[in-house]
C-alpha cells in the first residue's frame, strides 16, 4: 500500500494545512465538504492505529525482482498524488518525460482507477486500478505482475460484486456516501 491524494489530504487536515492557500502560479487546493465528512467519520470509526497507520503509508516503493526487472509503485507519479500523467491516453512525450528516467523497468500506479499497460521504451507502465473506488459500474479491477528468471506478465482482472448490496450495507453502517 502507498499514499494516495485521499490519504494525503487527510494528513493536512490533521495538520490544520487544509485549506491550502496558494501564491502566484501554484495549483489552488481546496478542502471539499465530502472529505470533511469523510475524514470526520475515520478518526471516529477506526482504531488509532489503523488511523496513524493510514496516515503514515510510503508515498512508493521498490522491489528488485530478479537481475532482469525492478519495479517502482506510487499512487500517480514520483512525489506526486495527484499527477493527471498516468491516464491510459496520456501522450507518449509526457510519458516518457514524467516515468522514462526512472530507473526500474515496471512502473506501477493506479490514481485513475482505470487498467492498462503500457509498453514503453524497454519499460512496462501499469496503472494497477483500484478495487473500490469505482464509478459508475460494479466491477472491481485488480492486477497481478508474475515473472520468473526471463519473462514478465501483468495480469489484470475484474471482478462483479453486488453494488445493490454495497449501497445497502454503506447505508445500514453508517458510512459517508463518499467511502
């Protein structure tokens, strides 16, 4: 698990950073309503330290699989959560300018919530997807990188669940609309 603009934002809650105010020339953030409700209701429903444990995920990570691939995984890009780079129809010079001086040959994020993989110069960019999270269907992605000694295979999946039954247990416990 790594940090996301969700659970970044509620860190700045926390910190009494939200709103942010911005000078000339920064990205103008604002706290919505929903993320009020949403982070009200986690510091009252989790335990502590599931709270602080949310709230303290690396923001990536590194594996060195073998000495033929290396993986590199964040929410969106290096340093940033919310980064609009790793859309599926991104342009290939964007690309390359934001994930191609990396140093691992598997770039993984997942901001959009939507799969894909993209071949990239000797590079394999792969948005994850998100199990929750979804909007407007009931299907839950979830990927799988297999690899052994020569090969790489990113396997991506999606699963029904029964979104009746979700709204209705959502409801029934009390959950912001927004979880």
């Amino acid at each position: 698990m790594v940090c996301g603009n969700h659970e970044e934002a509620y860190a700045k809650i926390d910190r009494g950073e939200y709103p942010l105010e911005s000078g000339a020339g920064e990205r103008r953030v604002k706290t919505h309503a929903w993320q009020l409700r949403v982070h009200k209701w986690l510091r009252e429903h989790l335990k502590p330290e599931y709270y602080e444990r949310m709230l303290n995920l690396p923001t990536e990570f590194r594996l060195r699989l073998n000495d033929e691939f290396s993986v590199i995984g964040f929410h969106a890009a290096l340093g940033c959560t919310v980064s609009p780079t790793c859309g599926a129809f991104v342009p290939a010079g964007t690309l390359r300018e934001v994930y191609g001086g990396l140093a691992e040959n598997v770039v993984i994020y997942g901001h959009y919530h939507e799969p894909h993989v993209i071949p990239l110069d000797g590079k394999l960019l792969v948005n994850c997807a998100s199990v929750g999270m979804r909007i407007g269907d009931c299907y839950s992605n979830y990927t799988v990188v297999e690899y052994d000694d020569e090969k790489i295979a990113v396997v991506q999946r999606q699963v029904l669940y029964d979104g009746d039954e979700d709204a209705r247990l959502v409801w029934e416990r009390g959950h912001p609309r927004e979880l």
